[in-house]
C-alpha cells in the first residue's frame, strides 16, 4: 500500500509538469506581444512563432510535448523573466 510520502512525490512532479506548461504559455504572451500578434496569445502564439520561425507544419508543432517546445525555445527564453502576477499565480 502506498503512503501519504508517496502520494505528495507524485502529485509534485505533476505540479512541476502543469507550472512548466504555465510558464510556456506566459511566454507565449510575451512572443505575441514581441512580435506584434494582433489575435493570438498563450500557446497558440508559440505555436505560430515556432511555424513560422522554422517553417514547421503547425500540425508538426503541436504534436511536440512542452518538453521538446521549452528546448527548442531555450535561446529565446534565456533571461526572460516571468511578469510578476504571472509568478504570483504560479506559486499559489
């Protein structure tokens, strides 16, 4: 039988994956308003930076996990910062 220790470990790691995909999608606001998206924000203006910096098909780019999305975006999220209301909700 699993105990409490166990079940804190696990639901941590899914914390850590859901405030990864977060973050991704915070950055995603950031590219829109860096690149001038007039409707597109969050995941979707990843998605359309990624298809149009390395002309991907779009169904190529969403396929890939946020794993893969956050390494190929490495360089460009070097140094940025997460806007502080972003953070705040992060950690709650």
């Amino acid at each position: 039988m699993r105990d409490k220790q166990h079940y804190l470990t696990r639901r941590q790691i899914y914390k850590v994956d859901t405030d990864l995909e977060f973050s991704l999608d915070v950055f995603g606001d950031f590219l829109a308003e860096r690149e001038g998206y007039k409707s597109l924000d969050g995941m979707d203006a990843v998605y359309f930076y990624l298809v149009h910096k390395f002309h991907w098909l779009p169904s190529v780019v969403k396929s890939m996990t946020v794993g893969d999305l956050r390494f190929v975006l490495s360089e460009e999220m070097h140094g940025w910062v997460m806007p502080k209301d972003a953070a705040e909700v992060c950690a709650n």
